[in-house]
C-alpha cells in the first residue's frame, strides 16, 4: 500500500500544539518558530510605542 504524500495545513502555523495537534515535518515546525518569534518581536515592538 502506497503512503499518500502528507499536505501542508497553513493552520498549522496558527494552532497552539498539545498532544493531539498532528506532527509535521521539521521544516514546518521550524516556520511555525520564525513566525511565532516574528509575531512576539511585532507585539514587542507595538507595546514599546505605547510607552
């Protein structure tokens, strides 16, 4: 039997992870990090200008 080609969910880059969140490759996870990352610097930067 012939494993079908796993397709990429964009939502997975918004989802919070818990045990029953589906794995993906590494790949993803490392841009789910970048974004996440960049998202905190964003609201980092925005808190900052309220100040």
């Amino acid at each position: 039997m012939r494993k079908g080609k796993k397709t990429f969910d964009w939502l997975y880059l918004l989802q919070a992870e818990d045990s029953t969140t589906l794995t993906q490759s590494r790949l993803a996870g490392a841009c789910k990090a970048i974004v996440w990352v960049g998202v905190s610097i964003l609201i980092g930067m925005g808190v900052g200008q309220l100040t």
